[in-house]
C-alpha cells in the first residue's frame, strides 16, 4: 500500500530518508510520499556506550540499564522527528494550494503523474543511497557514479513520461508535464544520494535536515508562484513541482561531493565493484519498504479516473501524517539499538519502540477519523468530502504501519533480513490478490480497507521474528553486525 517516506498524496519522494525505510525517498513539494515518511533510524544513534562487559563509568546511582537508556543520541534523534513534522506541514501546505487551485479532477492528474514519478525515484535510486552509508571506500570516488546515476536518471525518466503522454496512458502530460515530471525523479533520486551522503559522514542535525527540506520549500515556493500567475494547466504545476525540487537537490549534491579533500574532478564516472555489491545488497529492503506499502496508490493511480486519485491522495496524505508523527516518537527509542549491550536491551528498546509508535500514531489517528469531514472540508473543502471514507481507513492502517516501518530496521540491525524478506513477499502477495479485487469495484474505502488488515499483519509477523530474535533463550551477546546494522 503506501508512504515515506509511505503514503501521501504528492511525490513520493521522502526518503525514508534513511538506511531503515530510506533514503530512498526523496524530498517533494506534494505528500505522497514524502521524505516524512521515511525516518533515517539507523545513523542517529547516539554517543558510544562503555564496551561490552565493562563495567558502567555512570557517576549516578541509576541501575546501568536505566543508565545506557538514558543516553541517547538525544540531538540526532530529535533533529530528525522534528524534520519528520516540518516535511509534514510543507507537505500537507502544497497538498492544499494544489487541492484549492486544481480542484479535484486537475488535482488528481497532478497527484497521478507525482505517484508514478516517486515510485520511479525509489527503483532508479537502486539501493545506492544505503550502499553511501554504508560504504567503507573513500568518498573521492562516489563523485562521479553519484552524479552521473543523477543524469542517467533524468534521461530515463524523461522517456518513460514521454511514452506515457506519447500513448496516451497520461493524456494531460504536455512538454512541460514531461520535462517537470523527469526534473522530480532526478531531484529525489539526488536528494535520496545526498542524504546518504549526510548520513555517511553522521551530520543528521544540520545537513540531513537541510537535504529533507529545501527541495520541498523550493517546490512549494514555485507551487504558490504557479497559484499566482493565475494558471491551471497541470503541466505547468507538474513543471514548478519538478524543478523546485531537482534544482536545490542537485546543487546540495554537487557541493557535498565537492567539499575539501575531494577532487574537483571526479577521477571516475563508473561505480566501484564495492558499492555495486553494496547497492545490490540493499536493493531488495530498499524497494520492498518503500513500494509495496504504496502499490495501492500506484494502481489507484494508474487505473482510476483522476478525481479518485485525488480523494485517495487526500486520505494517503492524513495517513502519511499519523505513521510519520508514530515513527518519529519510535525512532527515539530505535536509534539507541545499535549501541545496546545485548539481546535483553534491545529487546526492551524494540518493545518500549514499538509501544510509543502505535501509541502515538493511535492518538492522531482516532481523532482524525472521526474529524475527518470536517478536516477535510476545512483544508481542501467540500468537493473533496468523498475522501472521508478512504481517509477513515488509512488513517487506522498507519497505526500498525507506524511500527511495521521501524520494526523492519530492528530485524536488519539483528541479522533478520530473512524474515523482513519474508514478511514483504507476503505482504506484496496479498495486496496483488487484494487491489485485483477491490479496485474493479471503485469503492476507495474497500481498497483503503485492505491496507488495515495487511498492514496489521505484516507488523504482527515482523514484531514476533524480533522478540524470537531477542528470547533470553538465545545467546546474550551484542549481536549488532556493522554490515547488516548499516544495511537499514
């Protein structure tokens, strides 16, 4: 089903932001899925913690597992979940100047065109961005791969838009649509590089950041110019969105690659066998959290007429903001993981994780659902009232979509990719048979429906793999593997 970087109604784009649910989502100027929903759990972690088996230096009297929880990387950790709630207010102000300019037919094509361009960002990302993070080779050799991925990335995505408007697949797609639809795949793809590059070198407080938001400003800034001259052509709109986004990407990019110590030339344009193996490694996590959680909003997308995408996006943009507030209260706890001292400490980080996620998440959802007319008609106004349904069911999907999220960087950190593996092919499956049902019937609140009982069910699977991974059964050593820790 969908989002984060997730669900949303705009670009896909987040990235998930981070090794966990990634980076492969970039920043966008629309919630579809944003880079809020993609929460960067794995390198926020917080100061070192004495080695394993020394005794506690604590100056305090607090028993030492109480005194090992108590130091978070607190900073990081805040950094990133107060990015998570910027990137949702930037999100959810785009989706209602699009929503109030367009109304819901334009608006839909806009979102449609934004739908295909995120999840195409997330597969032509290819895993690159976890290989950066976790990559052991210098990094005056990422500069030229990193940039020419970025350039191949627009020529591919300007083919594929070109085909769709060329067959007629996209009719509302026009030279601007096209050139605008591209500039947003290449934008996220470099804002998801730049990220990882933001990661690799730990700077999540202040550089992270700025990757996760400035393309979104930029695009919103150009959406709120576009409101201004007056114009409805959705080409147009998709053009602002686009370029606002890849431009600032880019640049930010190009100067993280260029920083001292590194050639101002690249001295190679194709990748080292290292961050091939890396990329292919990461590809399969990568594209499982961030595509089969919106493959609902692909094929709503793709087969339902323009003002049902646009009333999907709207229920997909309020369940986006519950699983991202969820997840950004959970990744305070999960981004202390990797520095536990053994099984029974991640155990308790996992729970106490889990916990706070679905226990937040709950709190936004449940009044949301039963606000949802009335928030709906205050934000995007009464043409946009049949979203209420959809938006009712999304909305208490992303509570177990809240955990599934983190649930899937505690399995990486703990070796369990198996299972995540598992777990996602199931998931996939039976949202394939699901959507093939559902869809025909064009009732959005039965498709909606789907995402509650797979979503519940992936969590539950992947929540029960953890605590097998953690049963005091098991040998109590730190089981924290550098390769597959970063891997999330």
């Amino acid at each position: 089903m969908t989002t984060q970087d997730a669900r949303a109604d705009g670009p896909v784009m987040s990235t998930v932001a981070s090794p966990a649910v990634g980076p492969a989502a970039s920043p966008t100027a629309d919630p579809v899925m944003s880079t809020v929903a993609s929460p960067a759990v794995g390198p926020t972690a917080g100061p070192p913690v004495t080695a394993l088996g020394r005794p506690s230096t604590a100056r305090h009297r607090r028993p030492r597992r109480l005194a090992t929880l108590a130091r978070p990387g607190m900073p990081s950790g805040i950094a990133v979940a107060a990015g998570n709630a910027a990137a949702i207010l930037i999100g959810l102000a785009s989706g209602i100047v699009t929503a109030r300019v367009l109304g819901p037919t334009a608006r839909g094509a806009f979102v449609a065109t934004q739908t295909m361009s995120g999840v195409a960002a997330v597969v032509l990302t290819l895993g690159v961005t976890q290989a950066v993070v976790t990559g052991r080779g210098s990094d005056r050799d990422l500069a030229g791969p990193l940039l020419a991925q970025v350039a191949v990335v627009a020529l591919v995505a300007a083919a594929l838009f070109g085909t769709l408007a060329g067959v007629g697949a996209q009719p509302w797609l026009d030279g601007y649509g096209v050139i605008g639809a591209a500039a947003a795949t290449a934008g996220a793809v470099a804002a998801s590089l730049a990220s990882g590059m933001a990661q690799r070198r730990s700077r999540m407080t202040g550089e992270f950041q700025l990757v996760r938001l400035l393309p979104s400003l930029a695009g919103l800034f150009l959406l709120v110019v576009a409101w201004r001259a007056g114009t409805r052509e959705v080409g147009v709109w998709l053009l602002c969105s686009g370029v606002g986004v890849a431009v600032p990407a880019v640049v930010m990019l190009a100067r993280t690659l260029g920083e001292p110590g590194t050639p101002r030339r690249p001295a190679r344009f194709l990748p080292s066998r290292a961050l091939v193996r890396g990329a292919v490694a990461a590809l399969p996590t990568a594209i499982g959290a961030q595509v089969i959680y919106r493959l609902d909003s692909v094929v709503v997308a793709a087969a339902r007429p323009t003002s049902d995408v646009a009333f999907y996006g709207v229920a997909a943009t309020a369940s986006l903001t519950c699983t991202a507030l969820g997840q950004a209260v959970g990744m305070l706890a999960f981004s202390r993981l990797r520095h536990a001292h053994g099984l029974n400490q991640q155990r308790l980080l996992i729970r106490r994780g889990v916990r706070w996620a679905l226990g937040v998440a709950a709190g936004v959802a449940l009044p949301v659902m039963l606000l949802a007319p009335e928030l709906i008609t205050l934000c995007y106004g009464r043409e946009f009232l049949p979203a209420v349904a959809p938006t009712r069911a999304l909305v208490l999907a992303a509570i177990p979509l809240s955990a599934d999220y983190l649930l899937i960087h505690a399995l990486l950190s703990l070796s369990g990719q198996r299972s995540v593996y598992g777990t996602q092919a199931l998931a996939a499956a039976l949202t394939v048979v699901g959507l093939c049902v559902t869809v025909p019937t064009g009732n959005l609140a039965l498709i909606a429906a789907m995402s509650i009982v797979i979503y519940t069910l992936s969590a539950a699977l992947m929540f029960g793999a953890v605590l097998r991974r953690t049963a005091p059964n098991r040998r109590d050593t730190a089981p924290n593997r550098p390769a597959s820790a970063e891997r999330s």
